[in-house]
C-alpha cells in the first residue's frame, strides 16, 4: 500500500518495514552490496510502535539512506 498511498509531496519520511524489504533486492544490486547489508541496514533504522502498541513499525527511509551512502563510500 506504501508505493500507492505515499505522500506526492515526499515530507513523510517513512514507509512499512514490509515495502522496504520488496526493495532489498534492487537496492543490494544497485550498490553493489550484499543482500544481508541492506537487510541490516533496514532493520537498523526501523523504529518500533510508539510506547510499543501505537502505530505501525516504520522505516526512516531519510536515515536509511544516508547510512546506505555511507556505507557505499566505504566500500567503494
């Protein structure tokens, strides 16, 4: 539902834990990683429902790829 109902505006910067992993793949080719890092790198901005029962678990995609170019300068 992510890739339909996202915001045109791109101010939201999150997205379902389970659209990210439909791009893991793609992303792992892209750059030239493993599928494994982007795997963890996912896992690792993916925040939790607040006070553990409101909301969805997210993904800081803002977050996500900024450490995703870091991690691709360091392995280039």
């Amino acid at each position: 539902a992510d890739a339909v109902t996202s915001s045109g505006s791109g101010l939201d910067p999150h997205i379902s834990p389970e659209y990210a992993e439909l791009q893991v793949h793609r992303v792992a080719e892209k750059n030239d990683l493993t599928v494994a890092q982007v795997d963890r790198l996912v896992a690792d901005h993916t925040d939790d429902r607040i006070l553990g029962f409101i909301g969805e678990p997210r993904v800081n995609v803002l977050q996500l790829n900024i450490a995703l170019k870091d991690l691709t300068r360091t392995a280039g």
